[in-house]
C-alpha cells in the first residue's frame, strides 16, 4: 500500500491543490474508489492523521481519496467558487486520469465526517449518474436548506453566519444546496445512490440527522440509518468508517476482512 501526496492545479477553482490518495497492493486494476471528505475545520490530511484508515484497507484492492475541501462545503457556492463541481466532476476526473480507478458508476464510493458528511450526500445526489454509493458520519444535512439570516439579538452568531449565507445563500431551501431537494431529483431519475447514515447519540449534530431520516423515510428512499454510543470526536469516526468501507463494497467481487482482522 503507498500514501500519495499529490500536488496538481483546479481549474474550477483556480487554485493549486493537495490530496491524499492511498494506493492498493493487492490485486489488479482497474481499482473501486473511495471519495472520503474532511470536516470543517480539516484538510486533506485529517483522515491520515487522526485514523487508522491505512490499516482498515490494507488488504483491499480499493483506492481512497482525501480531496481538500477547505470550507466550502463541497457546493457551489452561492457568493464563491465552486466547490460542487470541483468535487462531483473535477475531482473524479483527474484521479480516473492518474491512477488505475474504474471508471464506473458502481466503482464509485464517496462518504465523508461533519461538513463532509453533507458533502458526501451532495455529491451522491447531484450527480448519482457518477456515484453508486454515499455514506454520512455526524453529517451537517440540513445546513444546505437552513434560514442564515440572523436571529435576533444573536451577534454571537453573526460571523458563523455570514459564513453560511457565503456558502448557501439567505435561505438556500429547494436550491441545489438542499441535499433533500437534490435526492427528490435522483428519486425522480430513478438513480438514488446506496445511503449509509450514522450519529452519535451525544453528538451535536443528532436532531439533524435524526430529520433527515425521518425525511427520507417519508419519501420512501432506501437508506440504512444507525445511532451509536459517541459525540463528534475523532474515536467515533475511526471506529465507524470500518463500517462505513464495508458497505460500499457490499455486493462487489471483492474479499472482505472480517471485522475481528480490521482492528486487530
């Protein structure tokens, strides 16, 4: 298994970037592809640095990618650059040009933490001709469909935001930074991707992924939905992303560590 560090230009964004990209030693190409996006506060690193995601792959023939996100929240952004097609398109297309990735629809795996757990969706919904699967940890689904404007007497929250109206806009609900709308869309197209959705139970973020599911479930899109025992810290994500690797795998002609031999 190699760890890349990979510098390279974004047209999109019209800025020189770095991802991190783990690189399999077992099997043949062309590879599955695994999109895992960072949280808020992270880059491209994070993943590397605060997880054991290099032991949880070792022996599968699947390449993981750690785009930088910064934090724009993986959508075009409203007053911004556009951090959705970097992501959906650009991102895709330069690792299926310099590394041995199928170039496949069900080849494709995104999932992501935080800010990268709505990412992940996002993506998944706004190009499910691209992605097969999508997994959300302690995701921030319903920042993309929230009211920024702000509440009164709450200048504590102005900075926060005026950050967000960047990103989504006043009112961004039923726009393309609405992951709920955006899912409507794949439903219609008959092209919802696998969903996998987790949350701690002590975690910040529960009451929005709990009316996520509950949205989907009215909608009657197929997605697994779990709560754990945990809050929004690292030792949640590294224990769940095992989980997480497999179910983007399910189904495909690729062998498995048990579980037991994942954490040994």
């Amino acid at each position: 298994m190699s760890l890349c560090e990979v510098h390279w230009q974004s047209e999109v964004l019209k800025l020189k970037l770095s991802m991190s990209v783990i690189l399999p030693d077992v099997g043949s190409g062309p590879f599955h592809t695994f999109y895992l996006l960072h949280g808020l506060s992270d880059d491209h690193t994070t993943w590397v640095r605060r997880t054991r995601i290099e032991w949880y792959v070792k022996d599968l023939p699947l390449i993981v990618v750690m785009p930088d996100g910064f934090r724009g929240w993986y959508t075009d952004n409203d007053a911004g650059p556009a951090y959705g097609r970097y992501i959906g398109e650009e991102v895709v297309r330069f690792v299926e040009r310099n590394f041995p990735a199928d170039a496949r629809r069900e080849a494709r795996h995104i999932g992501g933490l935080s800010m990268g757990g709505y990412g992940a969706l996002r993506a998944a919904f706004r190009y499910p001709d691209i992605f097969v699967s999508a997994n959300s940890h302690s995701g921030a689904l319903v920042h993309g469909s929230a009211d920024w404007s702000l509440p009164e007497g709450r200048e504590d929250l102005r900075a926060y935001s005026q950050e967000m109206r960047h990103v989504f806009g006043i009112r961004p609900e039923g726009s393309t930074h609405d992951i709920l709308a955006l899912a409507r869309s794949a439903q219609v197209a008959g092209l919802v991707p696998r969903l996998l959705l987790d949350c701690g139970a002590e975690d910040f973020l529960l009451d929005a992924n709990r009316r996520f599911h509950r949205e989907l479930t009215h909608l009657d899109i197929p997605h697994e939905y779990h709560e754990y025992t945990g809050s929004h810290e690292w030792g949640y994500w590294d224990l769940h992303v095992q989980e997480a690797i497999r179910f983007h795998l399910a189904g495909a002609s690729i062998l498995l560590p048990s579980a037991s031999e994942a954490v040994d």
